[in-house]
C-alpha cells in the first residue's frame, strides 16, 4: 500500500466556503476553490478525497471555474495503461474571483434599485380612481 499525505479543510475554510455560496458560487465551486487556495496544484482525485465531493461535482465545478479561465489545467500521463490525471491549479487570485461576484452583486443590486424608481414614478402618474 502506498502513503501519501492527504490536505484537509479546516474550519476557517468551510467559512470561506460559506462567505463564497452566499455570494453565489456553487457549494461545490467555493470547496474546490478553498482546496486549490491552500495548494499549489492538486489532481482530481486529491480534490475528491479532501473535500469530499463525488467526482462529478469535482468535474462541474472544474468546468465552471474553467469557463471563468480561473483554473489552469494539465494533463499528466499515469505510469502504465490509463487516462491520463488532469491537475489543477488556481490561474488568478482568490481577489479576483472576489471581485468578479463583488461586481455582479454590484450590477445586479443597481438594476433592482434602477426598477423600483420606475416603479415609484410610474405609480405616482396612475390615477387613484383606476387603482380602485
């Protein structure tokens, strides 16, 4: 059997994690962000087996952060037969993804704002006689 030294979340990751599902990531995007943070790189596979996710959602919220070009990924071939591992590791700082969901929020909470004011100026032109 072989050993190998395996990272774990502590508890101020799963509040980081917690922070960054409030802001809108996936649960499972803000897990392996908070894995590859405190790591240089990391396979798949060591993502599953310290976060605790299935491989599936390792592989969703891989695509996910890929589409946002936040993680860079390589392929290394395996000794003997196999696929080859994929490994990940963080492309921009954890700033910069703060920044894209700080922005986000920003647009989003402008455009709610932005439609209650034309709601208030158009409630104000209806006459009362049409509201009863």
């Amino acid at each position: 059997m072989k050993d190998s030294e395996v990272k774990v979340l502590d508890e101020n990751d799963y509040i980081f994690i917690k922070a960054l599902n409030n802001l809108g990531m996936s649960r499972n995007a803000a897990t392996t962000m908070a894995y590859l943070m405190n790591v240089d790189e990391a396979s798949s596979r060591e993502i599953e087996i310290s976060t605790g996710l299935r491989q599936p959602e390792v592989s969703l919220a891989m695509r996910l952060m890929c589409n946002h070009s936040w993680v860079n990924m390589r392929s290394e071939k395996k000794p003997g037969k196999g696929r080859p591992m994929k490994i990940y590791s963080l492309a921009v700082s954890v700033e910069e993804i703060i920044s894209y969901y700080e922005d986000r929020i920003y647009k989003e909470s402008q455009a709610t704002i932005s439609a209650i004011k034309k709601l208030k100026v158009m409630s104000k032109q209806v006459p009362l006689t049409s509201l009863k």
